[in-house]
C-alpha cells in the first residue's frame, strides 16, 4: 500500500513540474525573459572596439535568475559582433560583451533569444569614420594623347577630337573599410612616373601603360591610365612646306620623297583615269600665295591663310590594256616678282620633277611602265626660293595626259 501511494506522489509531482514548465511565465532555466536592454556609448569610431552591457528584463527589471542563450545582429554587415552566449548564475543576468563596428553612419546592434523570439533588445550607434588608410583615384582606365614632339610642332597641325595630352585627377580620402573622409583633391600630392603633374593635371607621358598615384600623410591610390601612341592620338594636317608622305606622324611631315605610296590626308582627288581614255587631258589649275616669311628652315614659306600651298592632287590610275606612260605641262603665270617652283610627280614606279621660275612652262613625260595599274599618282606643286619682299599671286596649270 505504501509503495503504490509513494508511485502515485512521484507521478503528481512530475505533473505539475510540466505544468510549471509549460507556463508562460517560467523556463527550464527560472522565469521567461521578456526584453534585453543594450548598454553602451552612443557613438564610436569605425574599426574601434567598444564595451556593449546586455541586462535581460522582466517586467522592466533585471532578471537575475535569467539562463538562458542570446544571440546578436547589426545593420553594420561588417561589424564584428560576439558570437552566441548562454547565461550563467554568476552572471545574475548581466553580462558584458565587445562589438566593433565599421560602417560609417546610424547603426544598431540587437539582442534576442531564439527560444523566445519576442524578447528582444536594439541600441543606436552613430558611428563615424576611421582614421585615413587609402585614396580612391578618378577617372580610371583613361586614355591620355602624349605629348607632341618638339620636332613635329612646326610641321603639322592636329585634328580636333584627340584625347587631352592631360587629365585632371581627383582623389578621396578612405578609412581601412571604404568609409569616406570627403575629397581630398588639393591636399594629395599627385605624380605619373613616365609624365609629369602640375597640381592633379597629370600627362606628358611616354606612349604605354601609365599609373597616376595620389599621395597623402602616408596613403596611397593608384588610377591606371593608357598613353596612346602619337600615330594612334593624331590625324595628321600639314602645312607650310611640309608634306606628310607615309600618313605616320611619328617621324613628321616629311618632304616628299620618291616611291611614296601615300600622300598626305589633305590631297585634292582629281578621279580615276584608265589608259583605254586615249589621250585625252585633265587640266588642274589654282594659286599659289607666297610671301617672304619662313615657315621651316631655310625655306621661304606660303600664306597658309587663304590659297594654301604645297597643294597636293591624286589620280587613281584604274588601269587596262596601256603602256602606263605619261605627258604632264606645268605652267605658271602672273605675279611681280615670281618666283621658283616646282611640280614633283610621284608614282609607284618613282618621282618626277618640273622646276620652272618665273612665268613660264615645264614639261615632264614619262615612258612604258611609269606607273602600274590600279595605284594612286600624286602632284604637289609648291615653292623653292623667294624673289623680292613683296608678297604675290601666282596661277598655275597642270596638264596632264595618262
């Protein structure tokens, strides 16, 4: 009788343990926790490690007999928050943790408990950026035209639409996680090994890859740019007594020279002709303006302001059943004190030439085979010594059979 009144106070007591258990306001580890209170600074630094307190509350008072497990969470993604913990006696519900955060801005740090999703605690801090670590320098990936070379700035002229010889940079200042510390432009020292800078005006660089670094109090950014060569930067225009033969401005506009092949981009195209033409003519004429000024070494140059000279022409030969010879007639007239020029034709097969001074007539011809077929002939008339001071005025007529 006794044992099974004794087995029957064993089952009673087990019963209501689970009731007790299952009550809203108690846990296997004492009674429920309803909140969590975040005590800390209101701000900090980023990357800086602050003291954070978690108090767990019931009905707004410490719960000393709390047990249980808390888990943390922030807006800062890069904080560095501390990892699970399960509540001690000795810690009478108190305990305290170390959060470091490092985004820049308003940010919250949250307490909870997953077992019990409503007991929850948040605090607000503002934090704000580190110390300076890097630089961010803009633009990046540009594409700088090099400086032109001294030798060519008296033979061409550049086309418009080249990229700029330089480029202005900026440069922001960085903390060790991307927070910004506002433009620091005008206080970085900027610097491009293969050019040069003039405050953040980076250029002047050799042709290749190229780095502009920005510098300050000991941190560094880096743009990388590309320097185009001086071909790939400029369409080439001459002028004066120059003229561009290969269409490279690498070496110049270089007088004309034999077996060319090219002519400058500024050339007058006269059409095609085909030797099953016959011997018929085509007549070009112009005006040449010269004066005494020099425009290149001891050459006397040309009024580039209107009726421009050297003037360039190009026939396309189209070719058929011919011997491709030729018959040309340069003649110059008018002016008070004309002087010497010169009609230099050039084939694939090589250069001609007529000299004439004054007013007067030159010819040149050609034989079987002075040129191929499907080639491009040039003319260029131009200038070779100055007569007097005064400026003059004088036409010309190119004649020319193919």
């Amino acid at each position: 009788m006794g044992e099974r009144r004794t087995r029957a106070l064993s089952i009673l007591v087990a019963c209501l343990a689970g009731v007790l258990l299952t009550a809203p306001h108690a846990t296997a580890d004492g009674p429920a926790v309803q909140s969590f209170k975040l005590k800390a600074s209101s701000s900090t630094q980023s990357g800086f490690a602050e003291g954070i307190t978690l108090i767990a509350q019931r009905k707004g008072k410490r719960l000393r007999s709390y047990k249980g497990k808390v888990g943390f969470e922030s807006s800062d993604l890069q904080a560095v928050l501390p990892p699970d913990y399960r509540f001690r006696r000795s810690d009478a519900g108190r305990h305290q943790f170390s959060v470091e955060m490092r985004t820049a801005g308003s940010q919250t740090v949250s307490a909870a408990d997953p077992a019990r999703p409503s007991a929850t605690g948040e605090r607000v801090i503002e934090v704000a950026p580190g110390d300076l670590h890097h630089l961010d320098v803009l633009p990046q990936g540009e594409s700088l035209s090099p400086a032109v070379p001294v030798s060519l700035t008296a033979d061409f002229a550049l086309a418009p639409g080249a990229p700029p010889v330089t480029r202005s940079f900026s440069a922001e200042g960085r903390d060790e996680y991307e927070n910004s510390l506002g433009d620091v432009t005008d206080t970085a020292t900027f610097s491009l090994p293969t050019g040069s800078c003039a405050a953040n005006a980076c250029g002047n660089a050799s042709p290749g890859p190229g780095m502009v670094t920005a510098t300050l109090s000991g941190a560094t950014g880096t743009a990388l740019v590309t320097v185009l060569t001086v071909d790939e930067s400029y369409v080439m225009s001459c002028h004066g007594e120059n003229y561009d033969v290969n269409d490279a401005t690498g070496d110049g506009c270089e007088q004309l020279q034999a077996h060319a092949g090219h002519t400058d981009e500024t050339a007058t195209f006269l059409g095609s002709k085909s030797c099953l033409d016959g011997p018929s003519a085509t007549t070009v004429t112009g005006k040449l303006l010269s004066d005494t000024r020099t425009h290149s070494p001891a050459v006397a140059g040309f009024d580039t302001t209107a009726g421009a000279a050297p003037n360039h022409y190009r026939v396309r030969a189209d070719g058929g059943v011919c011997s491709n010879d030729f018959n040309v007639t340069f003649t110059t007239t008018g002016g008070i004190n004309v002087s010497c020029y010169r009609l230099m034709m050039v084939t694939d097969q090589g250069s001609h030439t007529i000299d004439i001074s004054g007013s007067s007539t030159g010819n040149v011809s050609g034989g079987s085979g002075s040129y191929s077929d499907d080639t491009d002939i040039y003319f260029r008339v131009s200038k070779t010594c100055s007569k007097g001071i005064a400026s003059e005025a004088v036409d010309y007529t190119i004649q020319f059979h193919l």
